[in-house]
C-alpha cells in the first residue's frame, strides 16, 4: 500500500507540474527548466527500473523518486512566484 500512495503522490506532483506551465503569463528561465527535466528525467529512469525490476532496493528508490518529483514541482512554483512578482 506504501508504494502505491507513493506513486500516486508522484502523479499528483507531476499534474501539478503541467498544471504551473500550462498557465498563462508564466514565464521560466532556461536554466530552471534545465534543472527540472533533468529532474524529471530521473524520475521517468527511476520509476522505468523500479518496473523493470532492475532496482536493488525499490522502496529506497520510490521514496528518492518522490523527492526528485517534489524538487521538480518546488522549482516551478518557486520560479513562477518570482517571475510574476518582478
């Protein structure tokens, strides 16, 4: 049950990712967009070799895989506070 809540938690974040770019007058930097791809990236690596069953410690690796997808999310919300406020 543990790993389910997880994944979710993933998929919440990662809407909510969609949700902040998808938002008109947001603008990022490209280097804060760098930053969560790669994060997203890692995150896609992850969850691949968590099914894959290519990963030695799964729960270890969902919970880093939860905070990769919450470093993502505060990167972007973080931005878009600041773009819009300057």
């Amino acid at each position: 049950m543990e790993e389910r809540v997880k994944l979710i938690r993933i998929r919440e974040l990662a809407y909510e990712i969609l949700h902040c770019r998808l938002q008109d007058q947001t603008a990022y930097h490209q280097q804060d967009l760098q930053e969560v791809v790669e994060l997203l990236a890692r995150v896609v690596v992850d969850l691949t070799n968590t099914q894959l069953r290519e990963d030695a410690d799964p729960p270890t690796s969902l919970k880093a895989t939860v905070s990769k997808t919450r470093m993502a999310y505060n990167t972007m919300m973080v931005k878009q506070r600041d773009v819009k406020v300057q």
